[in-house]
C-alpha cells in the first residue's frame, strides 16, 4: 500500500506541475482529491488494514494529502496571478501612438441656408414658426381657393396619405402655404412670420427639382400693406443674401391664394443671364413665387378685406445656395455623398 502511495504521489505531483489552466486544475483536484479521487478512495480503504499498518499508512496517506492540497492552492493562485498579466498584456495601450484624429461635423448646406434666410426676416421683424408636414386637405388645397377638381391642384402633384376610396383627406403638404391659413386662424392682425420646412412633390426629379425640399413660406398682414412692401421685402432680402451685383426679376405668375400673384428670379451664376443648362437656357432662376393675400382667403379666417391686406411668399430653400455656391445639381444635396458635402 505504500508503494501504492508512492507512486500516486509521484504522478499527481508531475500532472500538477504541466497544468497551464484551471479548468485542467479542476479536473485535477477531482481526479486525486474529489469525492472519488484516487487518494480520498486509499483513504477510505484504512479501515480494512491491522491496526499497526493503518497507523504507518494513515500517516503517510494524510501528509500525502496535505501536499496534494497545498500544492493545490499554490497552483490556483500562480495560475489566476497569470491570468491576471495575460489580461493586461493584452489590453495594454501604447499612450505613445499618435491618437485618431476626431472629424468635425458640419452644417448641411440646407440647414446653414434656412438659418441665413430666418436671420434675414427675423432682423425685419418676422416671427419664425413651424408647422406639420402632414397637412389636411383643406389647409393645404381647400381654404388656399384650391377646391376639389380645381385645374390648379395639377400644380402640385401630390403624395397622399389617405387612400382614394378613404375620401383623400390627408397629403404631406405639397408647399409651406397652409401654414398662412393656421397662422391666421389661431391670430389677429398685425401678423408678420416666416415658415421654413420640408415639401413633397410627386413628381420626377432634374437638376433643379427634386421630391422632397425645403420652403420658406412668408406672411405680413397689416392695415394698408401694399405690391410695394412686397417688392421691397424681397429685393432686400435678395440682396442681403446674394449681394448687391446679382440681379432680381418679378414677373406676373398665377396661384389661386394671391392676386396678383408673381415669381421672383435671380439670373443666373453660372453663365450670367447668357443661358445654361441649370437654368434651362432662360438666363434666370426662379427661387420663389409671392403676391397679395386674395380676399377669399382673409374672409376665410375672419380678416375683413376691405381693412386689411397683405402679402405672402413662398421661397425654394435649395435654389438659393445653388445660386449662391455654383452648385449645378439639386439633387447632390441629398445623395449623402461626403465629398459633396464636406466642401460646406
Ligand atoms: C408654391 O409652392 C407656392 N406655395 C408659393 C407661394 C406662396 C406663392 C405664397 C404665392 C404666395 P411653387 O410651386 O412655384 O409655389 O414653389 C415655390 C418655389 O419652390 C419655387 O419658386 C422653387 O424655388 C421651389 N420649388 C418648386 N418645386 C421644386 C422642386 N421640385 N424642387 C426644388 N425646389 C422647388
């Protein structure tokens, strides 16, 4: 038996020496110490012996244990110590290296535009407030003397929310004008705001059209506005924006809210008035169209005519760094390509 433990002894402690894990330490200490491992079962089998020999081999069998064991835990503590390097070894970070470098945002160039045009307005005393895009019927067509199967709905080619046979109530707003109607509903006069937001049209894109783009919609309603305000607000605006050389047109135009109703246009950057392919050959860009709030309309919220007037306009927001920048496409604005968009 002693013989026995001799050669446990001399196995266990040369397995215990090529441990690398404790998982494998694990399965060790199950192996020899566990309650069937190979000495716990010699220590069992004591009571079998002579008196004399379960004293001579008790002895030997319990120091062998106390070795086992301590050799145990010293294991468990090298191997958990290690463990400990490798950690840090590996998760060591070399504070010499050059660090990343952070890449500063910017504004979109759209976003920057719609600042620069409210600063404009507000510095002439304009309100700027918002509305929703997904627009009623009624405030973007109906109470803007748009009726049901009027021709001028063609104008604006629309994505409807509502479904035809649900009865077509509800659009994304085709322009920024219905918020004339819940501006002037929810105050009284004087009002003077600007409207800046997102547009939807249902129709095919080129180079200076696209589905979804921004207005600025603009409304003064006071006792005794007149054509002259109008034109005055607006050829300021233009040249606080554009500066004095760009030039700026207005021409008649129809839209069923307004009489009369204008366009405004700047000639065009690119070939200076000559012709060109982002101006369709004509020399001129048209940013907005504007005109006097039709009385229908002010009846339709409670403003009495004949004491009031007042004008309206409503800006395409992308043509205006088109103008400004040389930009020759519309629709790079929303193609997300960064090396468009980092040269703003
Ligand atoms: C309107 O949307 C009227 N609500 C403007 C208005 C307001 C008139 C108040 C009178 C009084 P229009 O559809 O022309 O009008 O659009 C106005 C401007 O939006 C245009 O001058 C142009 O600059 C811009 N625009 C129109 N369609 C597009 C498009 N598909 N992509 C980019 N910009 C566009």
């Amino acid at each position: 038996m002693l013989k026995e433990l001799e050669e446990l002894k001399t196995k266990a402690v040369s397995e215990l020496d090529g441990i690398d894990n404790l998982g494998d330490l694990e399965k060790w200490r199950v192996r020899y110490l566990g309650r069937k491992g190979s000495l716990t079962t010699v220590l069992r089998g004591l009571g079998t012996l002579s008196v004399e020999e379960r004293r001579t081999v008790g002895a030997v069998a319990n120091e062998l244990k106390a070795t086992l064991e301590s050799g145990l835990q010293q294991k468990q503590e090298a191997l958990k110590t290690q463990n400990l390097v490798d950690t840090i070894e590996q998760t060591r970070i070399d504070v010499t290296l050059p660090g990343y470098p952070v890449s500063i945002g910017r504004l979109h160039p759209t976003t920057r535009t719609l600042r620069e045009v409210c600063s404009v307005f507000s510095s002439m005393g304009f309100q700027v407030v918002e509305g929703p895009e997904v627009e009623w019927d009624y405030y973007n067509f109906e109470a803007l003397n748009i009726p049901q199967d009027h021709p001028a709905r063609d104008m604006w080619a629309t994505f409807w929310v509502d479904t035809e046979g649900a009865g077509r109530s509800r659009l994304l707003r085709t322009h920024t004008s219905p918020m004339q109607i819940r501006l002037m509903e929810k105050t009284r006069p004087p009002v003077r705001a600007v409207v800046p937001g997102k547009v939807y049209r249902y129709e095919a894109t080129d180079a200076t059209h696209e589905f979804m783009f921004y207005q600025v919609e603009g409304l003064a309603v006071d006792k005794g506005i007149t054509m002259g305000d109008l034109k005055g607000t607006l050829f300021e605006f233009a040249r606080r924006l554009f500066g004095a050389e760009r030039k700026a047109r207005f021409r008649c135009d129809y839209f069923p809210f307004v009489e009369p109703g204008v366009e405004m246009a700047i000639d065009c950057f690119v070939c200076q008035g000559a012709g060109c392919r982002l101006c369709s050959n004509t020399g001129w860009i048209e940013i907005l169209g504007a005109g006097m709030v039709h009385p229908d309309v002010l009846r339709r919220v409670d403003y009495d005519p004949d004491v009031y007037t007042g004008f309206a306009f409503g800006m395409g927001v992308e043509r205006i760094p088109l103008l400004k920048y040389g930009i020759d496409d519309i629709r790079l604005f929303y193609s997300n390509d960064l090396r468009f968009l980092k040269q703003f």
